[in-house]
C-alpha cells in the first residue's frame, strides 16, 4: 500500500551524502554460528511484518517492492585471515561507509562469521528514513526472545496484540522515563508549517545565536573511510555506585566519563583544550512507550556541552548533571523538532540551510540508550554484546553511544577516520576514565 512520506522522513532521506550516509548501524555479537536457515524464517517472519521493510521509496512515497528478496537483505560472509577484533573493525568501518540500494527497500544485515571460533556479528544497517533509532531498536528486539527455544511466532503474536508491551517487559520504565515531561508533538502539514512563520523564525534565530564550534581535531572535512569500536564491558552496579556517591545519576557519570575520555585523547595529540566544551547533539525520544511500534521519525534533538576543558573527574560530573537538570526543562528538544519537520516539507535549499546550522553548533552526535536488563536470544544463540550508532548529519564526523545490555553498559565510536583514524584511543581513555572514578 502507498503511503507517503512524512516531512521528518523525508528530511533524512535527503540529508543524505557520499561522506556521511544516513544509516543507523546495530552491532549483535554471537558466540556460536546461526543456524542460517532458523534466522532466515526468523527474518522473514518478524521484521517484514513491519510493511516499510518490504517497501521501497519511489517520489516520495513508500510503495510495495514487487521484487523483494530476502537474500538480498540478509547476507552471509566468512571473516577473511587473521579474523581477529582489528578485522572485524575494519569490515564494520568499510560497511559504515557503503551506501544502501536505493531501488530496494532501504535495509540490509549482514552475519559476519569466524572460521577460527565459531563466534559471529549480525551487522543490521537501516536507513533512517525508515525510522528513528528508538524505533528501529525496537524493531531489531522483537526478533528475540527470553529463552533459546522460543518459537519464531510466539512473542511476534503478543506484540501484535498488545503494542509496546514486549519492548516495556524488556527495558521496564526506562523508555518512559525518557518520555515523561513531553509534550506529544503531531506530524504538521506543511502548509501549517509554512503558516507558523513566526515560530519558525524564533526557533531558527535561536538555533543560529548558538555559539559555533570552535575549531578542533574533531572537525573537519570528511572522507568515505569511516572506522567504528566499542569498549569492554563495565557493570552498571559500579557506575551506580560512583553516582550515588556525587548525588548525579548513571547517565550523568557516562557522559562525565567520556568528556573526560575526549579530553584525554585530544591532550595526546597536542590539542590544546583549554575551556573547551564539546558540543554534542542528542536524539530525544518523543513517544510513549506502547507507541514503539509505530515507524517513521519522531524525536527531538538537544544540544549537550561536555565540558572537556575541566581537568577535574567530579567536577566534569557535577557539570553534566546540572546541564542535564537545566535541560529537562527546556522547550529545546521540540524546537529542533519542529525544525527537522519543516526542513522535510520545504524546498532542499531551506533543509541544506538548517543542516548546514546543526553542522556548525556541534561537534558530535552522542545517544544514550538502556537497554533489554535480561539476556535476549536471537534464532536460538544468546545475544552476547548489543552496540549501535545512529548516523552524523551535515558535516558532523563522530558519532558516540552508549548502551546498556543485561547488567553490562558499553561505549561505542562511530567516526570518520580523516578526524580519528584511532577510535580505540578514545575507548581505551573511557575505561581508564570509569576505573578511576571507581577508585575515588
């Protein structure tokens, strides 16, 4: 059926560049092979359920796929020699950096398999235009079940009948805490949207007043060599511990710690950081929790200022907690909204305009998200590691997430490799950072 897209979709479909596609990358980590033929029904029965992955974008406009093909989309590959963790860095950079089939529906996974050990990587790279990444998180856990055994239509059947609830029983309240405190915003026609010129005006004003990014090895031109890493586990208990102890929440500690991580690799290459805040754009989700099913686009943005230039562990935390505190209360999140939607349904050249301002605002695209608390299996093998990026629009280079999986929290890097050909420096300054914390 026919649909078309709405002005937030087609905002990110056409943010689009060679340099910096607008792919979400998820990374699931194995320790046995798939059963190939179980994942293939697995696939075919639960994620193209969902209509979008079955079509494709012609004009504008979502439309049945009448050649779709699910060996297209999910394809299997052996690691060449040596097949160890800088091989599978570097087959993750090069498929960052590869463009999806436009003619196909705008999705793809790829099962990375070791022939030393066994071990495997499901590699899922969806566009954006599809949805945004709290969706398409979504999307990727209905796939899994709480027990190796589970039939492949099982929990798909309670989904259906119940929306939200599987994701809610996987990630508690978490979801709706993120969401508490928003105000539901609707999809705006355009020509509401071209009506309320006023508010248009204050926002862009506002967003254009920001002060820009001042020069730094973290931005630059960009090339299509992207690298991407994540760091080794670190248990949420201990970084609980560390915000209990300076009245901060976990989240405020994570993003203290990788202000201080930055911090440290930029002074390793000679940058002087001196009252630097490092300006970062966070995704913030606008749905309730039972509306997860639904696709598309709808979150907000804010900018976050990681203070880099504080040489003090606490008072790098202290300083993200009262940001964090100040920013719950600001009207932010659907200012920049507002601007994504109205981006999508004008011309391109007002879209270059407020992609070209984002761009110069901030430095990194950062997400935090908590996910499933209890292991989750995927076509009978148990999801050992979960990492995602979203992507980084206009000019923006570096792309950080955090994410939580069964009592463990990770930091992955997604970067262009022009401006950190190392993302394992920055991984390595994380934990150094966290290890410290814990010792204080």
């Amino acid at each position: 059926m026919e649909r078309p897209l709405s002005p937030a979709d087609r905002a990110w479909l056409r943010m689009e560049r060679p340099d910096n596609l607008m792919v979400i990358t998820g990374v699931l980590a194995f320790d046995a092979p798939f059963d190939r033929a179980r994942l293939r029904a697995l696939v075919a029965e639960r994620l193209t359920y969902f209509p979008r992955f079955r079509q494709t974008v012609v004009n504008d406009r979502w439309c049945d796929d009448p050649r779709f093909d699910l060996e297209a989309h999910l394809l299997f590959e052996t690691l060449p020699e040596p097949a160890d963790r800088a091989t599978v860095r570097r087959r993750i950079g090069e498929l960052l950096g590869q463009p999806l089939d436009p003619t196909r529906p705008l999705w793809r996974m790829h099962v990375l398999e070791n022939p030393r050990d066994g071990r495997t990587l499901l590699v899922a790279r969806l566009h954006h235009c599809l949805a945004d990444g709290f969706a398409l998180l979504h999307v990727m856990l209905s796939l899994t079940d709480d027990r190796p055994d589970a039939p492949i239509e099982r929990e798909l059947s309670v989904a259906r009948e119940q929306p939200g609830l599987v994701w809610r029983r996987m990630v508690g309240d978490a979801l709706g805490m993120m969401w508490r405190g928003a105000t539901r915003v609707r999809e705006t026609p355009a020509v509401e949207l071209l009506a309320r010129g006023g508010e248009v005006a204050r926002d862009l004003l506002r967003l254009a007043t920001l002060p820009t990014q001042p020069r730094s090895l973290l931005r630059g031109p960009l090339s299509h060599d992207k690298r991407a890493a994540w760091s080794k586990p670190v248990p949420v208990e201990a970084v609980r511990a560390v915000a209990k102890r300076h009245g901060a929440t976990i989240n405020d500690v994570l993003l203290g710690a990788v202000a201080g991580a930055l911090r440290s690799y930029l002074l390793a290459r000679g940058e002087d950081v001196s009252g630097f805040d490092l300006r970062t754009v966070v995704p913030f989700n606008l749905r309730k929790p039972e509306e997860m099913d639904e696709l598309g686009n709808r979150f907000g943005l804010v900018f976050v200022d990681l203070p880099v230039g504080e040489g003090d562990p606490i008072r790098r935390i202290e300083r993200v907690r009262d940001r964090m505190r100040a920013l719950k209360r600001s009207p932010e999140p659907f200012v920049l909204w507002r601007l994504v939607q109205l981006a999508g349904a004008g011309p391109v050249a007002l879209e270059s305009l407020v992609v070209r301002i984002l761009g110069a605002k901030a430095t990194a695209v950062m997400t935090n998200v908590p996910g499933p608390r209890e292991p989750r299996f995927l076509a009978g093998n148990r999801i050992q590691t979960i990492m995602f990026w979203v992507p980084q629009s206009g000019r923006v280079g570096l792309g950080v997430s955090i994410f939580s999986y069964a009592g463990e929290v990770r930091l992955g890097v997604a970067v262009d490799a022009a401006l950190v050909p190392d993302p394992e420096r920055v991984l390595e300054a994380f934990e150094e950072e966290l290890r410290g914390l814990a010792a204080r």
